[in-house]
C-alpha cells in the first residue's frame, strides 16, 4: 500500500520479540541438498508485494538447501529485489551495487539482481554492475530453479527477463517473515497502463490465481497458525476468478473471510474503476474484513486524472467514496497521492487540496511526480520544476497531517481491539493495530505480541494513537 519504501532481510527472525517456530515458516525445511552449506542475502525494497515475492524466494532458496545469513559479507549469494516506481526507488539498488564492489573482489560472490529494476534494466545491468551474474523479473521467478541449476553450474551470466506468461509465482516454499500475519498474492501483474506508472512493463500483464487454490492456502496458513492475511495484488480488485466457480471479487473475500481460525483479512490495492458497493457489503457483513479500504486517487483534479489516464473523474471517484461513508461500522478509508504530475496547474493541485477536506482520509502516502521510462507520460513535457513539486507535497502533507491529527483525536475515549504486532523493549511499550490500521502504543509485555486485546486511547498524534488496556484503564496502565 502506498508503496511505502520497505526495506527487510530475510536473514533474522520475524521479529525481535518472537522466536521463529518452524511451524511460522511453512513447509520448508531442506529438501534437496544441491547447495547444502551455501548461504544467501535477500535485501528487499518496495512494496508488500515485493516483500511477499521475497518470502517466495527465500522459500525457494531455502528448500535447495541455502541458508540466510544477516549480512551480506557472510553471502555466497547476494540478492536485491528491486522497486523502480520511482527514480529514486531503482537507483538505490546501484548505490549497494557499487558498495559491493570493493568488498567482493578480496571475496568472490555471486550476485543478482531481482524484481522490477531487474526487468525495467534487463541486461544493461551487466554493462552498469559487471559483478552481477543474476538479473530475474517478477514474472519469471518460476525459472529461478533452473536459473540457480545454471549459476551452480558455473555460468557466469543468466537471465530470466520473460514477461509474455500467464503464470504466477505458485510455490509453497514461502519463508514466511511474519509469524501471524501472511501475505498471499491473488492477482499478478497489471493492465492499467495509468500513463506515469511503470508496473505493467515490470511485472508483466495480470494473471489472476483460482479461488480453490486461494482458499486453500488461506486453510493451510490458519492451519500454520497464521491469524491476519493479507490478499494482495497491483489492482487487487481486478482479480477474476479463473476457476469454475467464477466468484466475484466481494465473494472471494467473504469466503475468505469465513475460514475458521482467521481473524482479520485485508486487501490491498483497490483500483476505484473496480470498486463497487458489493465490497463494502462484504465487510459489513463480515467482520473478519478488517473496515480499512486503500482506494489510490492520484489527483483531485479530472484533467489531470484525464491525462493520467485513471479511468474515472473526481466525481465517480467521490461517488465511490459516498458508498464506503454510510457503512454500518466504519471504514478507514487511505490514498496514494501524487503531486507536480506533467501539467498539473496550480487549480488542479488546488482540486487535490480540497479532495482532502471533501473525502477526510485516515492516511495519505504522497509522491512527487517522477518519470519513468516507457510510460506514456515520458512523452509529456514535465513542466511543473522539482522545487515546485516539493512545495506542493509539502503543503499537502501538512494540511493532512492537520486532517489525521482531528481524525486521531476524536478517538480519545473509545476502546478498539488490537492486535499486538511487537514490543518496544526501551520504552516497555507494546504496538499494534486496530483493524482500521491505526497504530496504537500501550504498556505492554513481550509475550503480547501476537494476540489481540481492547485498548482505551488517552491520547493521539497524527500518525498514531496511545492508550492503555481497557481491563486496566483505571489502575493507570500498569503492567501486570
Ligand atoms: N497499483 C496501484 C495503483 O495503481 O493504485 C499502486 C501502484 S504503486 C506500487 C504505489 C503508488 O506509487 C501509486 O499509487 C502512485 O501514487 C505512486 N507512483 C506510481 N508511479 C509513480 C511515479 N511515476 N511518480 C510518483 N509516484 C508514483
């Protein structure tokens, strides 16, 4: 969502607090000993769906019997799975690249190069990091079996650069980061063709996984101990069902929704093309369906989400969101925001400034324009100046920043079921999330994490809200 800049390695346990039971991590465990004593590095940037294609490959990794080590010097193989939404995003790979250098020639490593600056760069890679031996794109991560067979087999150079495929990256070696929460993709790729965004020339035309092998694997993480998953995919909601069922997209989530043992499931990213009452109906109905909705709008502006070639108006947009308002429980409702698109006139940036106050969101990930190659938009002038952009996101920051503040705070007083997602030692503070995705802090202990509690706010800030266990409201918050 938001495409927050995520940034794990897959070497540690899940989370300081928790001890990685073999259970959490899926079926793996060593299966072929074709690399017994090699270890792997896996660094990740982007989104959730990179970091749950990474969980894939670690998976992947792990089964051919490499080990994941913390730092990259301890490496036989070296990877980076990549973002390139933005210029900044791709040229972060390069920076590690070149950091590399110096360190691999007193130690020789094999290297690759993963994901969507791996597919956007192709071979070009090996002009820029001659140290790279592996360049693989998302939608050919089911060859990374015969690639690693080449590698081990001593070619210096292998590719897997495909994108014409109408597969996803099925596996059940998932090496799972997280001991509750799953992530599992529903849909891959992307068809928009939105005029700025670079996904559909990274990760290839959309593949739609069946409903049967989508409920089957959320059985089988309940059956893990997996308690929240998270259904994901570029349009998440633009998943059809391939299979004879042919569900909907709303009935694929109130199935899910009704897998015994599952407590909360969340779905990100909806396209508001794609969005439609029946999914709001599908959380009223079932409260395992977490009331937050992640619905990108790009621009307040109709000209601009003209140009952007977004598939609706400000208008259709606002009209989604009146059908997500009247909802029997509320639903937190966050965007993607993108400021100083190609032509985007002082009144259009205006126009974003007043969806604000017309839509009042509970969060906003905005974005300064940043052109990426082969997309339409590389062929419009980019005419709005960097320091303008920067204005521009600025101001928009603040004034929702004032927005999520008055939103928090009218939170004060009430309760909320959270569920406890880790522990901060320093401060003896437990955080976690209500279902609306507000990040509440309490007193805590280290072995919450994992479970779910009523918490009272007492106090809010824009990004977050603290409060106390409602079973101790009155004692002060102290800790058992
Ligand atoms: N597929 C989703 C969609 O279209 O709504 C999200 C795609 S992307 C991973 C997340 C966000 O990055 C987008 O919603 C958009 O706000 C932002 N983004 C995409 N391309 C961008 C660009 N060229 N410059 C700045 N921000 C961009």
């Amino acid at each position: 969502m938001g495409n927050k800049l995520v940034q794990i390695s897959l070497a540690g346990a899940p989370h300081p607090e928790v001890a990685h039971s073999r259970e959490s991590m899926g079926p793996l465990g060593p299966q072929s000993s074709a690399s017994s004593g090699k270890t792997f590095y896996l660094e990740t940037f982007g989104c959730q769906m990179n970091v749950h294609d990474a969980e894939k490959v670690a998976g992947t990794l792990i089964a051919r019997g490499y080990r994941p080590v913390e730092r990259h010097e301890e490496a036989d193989l070296i990877l980076y799975n990549t973002c390139s939404i933005r210029e900044k995003a791709g040229e972060k790979v390069f920076s590690r690249l070149g950091a590399l250098k110096k360190h691999c020639r007193k130690s020789p490593k094999v290297i690759g190069v993963l994901g969507c600056v791996a597919q956007q760069e192709g071979e070009r890679i090996f002009e820029r990091a001659p140290q790279v031996s592996l360049v693989c794109g998302s939608a050919s991560y089911t060859k990374l079996p015969d690639l690693l067979d080449q590698l081990e087999a001593g070619n210096r150079r292998v590719t897997g650069l495909d994108l014409d495929t109408d597969e996803c990256f099925e596996t059940e070696l998932t090496r799972r980061d997280n001991p509750f929460r799953a992530y599992l993709t529903i849909i891959e790729g992307c068809d928009q063709r939105c005029s700025f965004c670079v996904v559909p020339t990274t990760r290839g035309p959309e593949r739609s996984r069946p409903s049967n092998k989508i409920l089957a694997e959320c059985r089988r993480l309940v059956d893990e101990g997996y308690t929240e998953i998270q259904l994901l995919g570029q349009i998440v909601n633009a998943w059809e069902d391939a299979s004879p069922r042919r569900l909907r997209f709303a009935e694929l989530l109130a199935r899910v929704a009704e897998v015994p043992g599952l407590r909360r499931v969340r779905f990100t990213t909806s396209h508001p093309r794609y969005f439609t009452p029946e999914i709001v109906q599908a959380i009223e109905t079932h409260p395992t369906l977490c009331d937050q909705i992640h619905l990108p709008v790009q621009s307040g502006s109709t000209r601009v989400l003209s140009r952007m070639l977004r598939g609706y108006s400000r208008e259709e947009y606002l009209a989604k969101i009146d059908c997500i308002r009247p909802a029997r429980r509320a639903i937190s409702i966050s965007t993607d925001i993108i400021v100083g698109f190609c032509g985007e006139a002082i009144e259009d940036f205006e126009q974003t400034m007043t969806l604000l106050d017309a839509v009042e969101y509970d969060q906003v990930f905005s974005f300064k324009y940043s052109p990426r190659p082969e997309t339409a938009a590389v062929g419009f002038e980019d005419t709005i100046p960097e320091e303008e952009k920067g204005q521009r996101l600025a101001r928009l920051q603040e004034h929702q920043r004032r927005i999520q503040l008055r939103r928090n705070q009218a939170a004060v007083g009430q309760e909320f079921e959270v569920l406890v997602e880790s522990y901060q030692p320093r401060l003896g503070q437990s955080v976690g999330r209500t279902t609306s995705n507000r990040v509440v802090n309490f007193p805590g202990a280290p072995e919450w994490v994992g479970r779910s509690m009523q918490v009272r706010v007492t106090a809010a800030g824009p990004n977050s809200l603290v409060g106390v266990r409602a079973d101790q409201a009155g004692s002060g918050g102290m800790t058992p």
